[in-house]
C-alpha cells in the first residue's frame, strides 16, 4: 500500500469493498432470505459485482499492481457462478427429433390487457410466434382468458383463472394428453403454481408451471421506474424492504413447491418466473437436483426480463436430469411482454 499513489489506495479501498460484498452474495444462496432479508438483495446484483471485480482486475493489471491479485481471487472463487449467466455454448440451431420434446415458457403480462404497450395485436402476436416455433408443451405465466390467443395446435390444458371479470392466471397447453392436473397454493399470494402430468409416448412428466411474488420492481421497455431513476436514502430503504418482503414469500413459496414434488418418482419439468436470480436461496431450493437448462446448453446473457442496461434472468426450465438438454433458446427480440420467451428441446435418455 505504501508504493500506491493516493489515487490508487482510495480505488483499493473501493476493490475491498466490493470484493466483500461479492464474498457475501456468494453465500446468500445457503442463507434463508427470512434470516437476513435486506442482504438477501445482494443476489439480485451478483452479475455486477462480478463485472466490477473483472473492471479492478484489469485496472490493476495494466498498472502490473499485485492489487489485482484480490479481484483475481475473488472471480476465481466465484467461478461457478458465470455460466448462470452468461452461456458458453455456441447456438447450434438443433432442429428436434422423434424422441425429444420441446417446451416454451414465457410470462406474457396479461397479454398486455392494460396497454402497458401501445401495440394492439399484441395476443395474435404471441400467437404467431408459438405457432412458429411448434412447441410440444407451452406454459403460460399471467395467462389472460380474455385475450385472442389462439391454442387450437393444443388439444389438452391446464388452466387456472381468478378474477371473475380479469380472469387471469397460469397455463398449461399440451399436444400431449394430461391425465391429471392441479394446483400449488401460496397463501396470502396472488402467485400460485399449476402442474399438469402429461403422458409422452410411455413415459408420464410432470410439468410445473410457477409464478413465484414479485419483488415489484417493474423498469419497462419504454421506461426506468422513478424508484431506480431518483434513488435517495429513503426510496432506496423502502425498496430494500420491499424486496426483503417479496423475497421472505418466494422463501415459503418456493419450499413449498420443493415439498409437493419431492415424492415424484417419474420426470419432472419446472417452468417458469422465479422473480429471483439464478444466484438466490429461492432458485437453489427450486432447482434442487435439476438441470437448469440455460446452464446446460444456453449461449450469451441469459437476460430474461427487459430490465434496462441489466441482464436479470428471472425466468426459468428446469430439467430432470433423466433429460438430456439438447438445446435453449432466449428470444430477446420478442417485445410482446416485459419478459422474454425461452425454449428448451429434451431428449429421453432411457
């Protein structure tokens, strides 16, 4: 320290920190959010921590400073983490055979009921697009009845609607017939999950379909919520509370779940939106022994949500590892929602 101008020991200081704080969000996932619900945020920002480990790192090795060893460190401890957002694998195009099935999930906001958008076919749209891409199962977070969304390439689904004059809710369609179908509950939650078991060919799969709290911080295409744009201290305190909250329900939402399908013994398929990263409790207890596929054959920012200038993926398929992920897509040029379509093909491996 002594041989570092002023300069350089104020941006060590800041390295330090930073290195701390991205330690921490290391472990949060092992943490319960309802222990420590404020620090449970960190999660949401691990990308950046780890983009500003990467940026000290090569400020210190142009300068040949041993300082760079701390970022150094840190990246390399935290090296698992990366592919959860960043894909490695090249696109392959892999066009789906006789054996595998695909699955689409994507969280449509209501079809954009409420004009968020100022397009009007946005429903036909949506439709357009699933039927190019011809998927075998397609699950639908904040499905609205009301929209002029066409399924007939679906003989079979699972629906559930609240709201006599909304009618909103999660969906499950399916070119495969379901032979049984119900509901995971989240008391004092409008979130719920729907699952539907679907008889491919010999083999039963249970899909679930979820929609876990919302954090509520909802920055669209079109604009960055005033919370995020005029952050003073007491904005900043009540968003943290805000999150802490949300994050102690996706908490008990997302055991929940673990529980109801702890006692499956045929394939299980996990579709849907989180509301939580990739590097959370939440997504740790969800996944469990499953294969996210993004990790597993995803390529580029896993960016699953239209937040500005940030790659939050929030949306997920999770495999049974009795799958074998063929390929994943994200489909970031679909502006129908304030989320993005993605896509898996699984292949039965016996």
């Amino acid at each position: 320290m002594a041989k570092l101008s002023w300069f350089n020991k104020v941006v060590f200081f800041f390295n330090w920190l930073l290195a701390a704080a991205t330690i921490i969000a290391y472990l949060l996932p092992r943490i319960a959010p309802s222990l420590y619900p404020v620090l449970a945020a960190l999660t949401l920002f691990l990308p950046a921590l780890l983009i500003g480990n990467g940026l000290f790192l090569i400020f210190w090795v142009i300068q040949l400073k041993r300082q760079a060893a701390l970022s150094l460190i840190v990246l390399l401890i935290g090296i698992t983490f990366v592919n959860k957002f960043y894909g490695f694998r090249s696109n392959t195009n892999h066009e789906k055979q006789a054996n595998e099935v695909k699955i689409v999930s994507y969280n449509v906001r209501l079809f954009n009921k409420f004009r968020w958008s100022d397009k009007r076919a946005v429903p036909l749209e949506i439709s357009d697009f699933v039927k190019e891409q011809n998927p075998d199962i397609l699950c639908i977070q904040e499905f609205s009845a009301n929209a002029d969304f066409h399924t007939e390439q679906f003989p079979y689904k699972h629906t559930t609607l609240r709201h006599k004059k909304i009618k909103t809710g999660q969906a499950i369609f399916s070119k495969y017939k379901i032979i049984n179908s119900g509901v995971v509950s989240f008391p004092n939650s409008d979130a719920e999950a729907i699952f539907a078991d679907v008889l491919i060919k010999a083999d039963t799969v249970r899909v679930y379909n979820m929609h876990l709290e919302s954090v509520r911080i909802t920055p669209s295409v079109n604009k960055i919520n005033n919370d995020i744009n005029e952050l003073d201290q007491s904005k900043s305190e009540f968003m943290l509370r805000r999150i802490g909250r949300a994050f102690r329900k996706q908490q008990n939402q997302a055991e929940k779940l673990r529980l109801h399908r702890a006692d499956i013994r045929f394939r299980t398929i996990v579709c849907g939106d989180m509301n939580n990263s990739a590097f959370s409790y939440v997504y740790r207890q969800i996944k469990g022994d499953l294969n996210d596929t993004f990790v597993e054959a995803g390529s580029g920012l896993g960016k699953t949500y239209d937040f500005k200038y940030y790659p939050a993926r929030i949306d997920y398929i999770l495999a049974d590892k009795r799958f074998e992920v063929k390929d994943f897509d994200t489909f970031n040029e679909i502006q129908d929602s304030d989320h993005f379509p993605i896509a898996t093909v699984l292949a039965f491996t016996n």
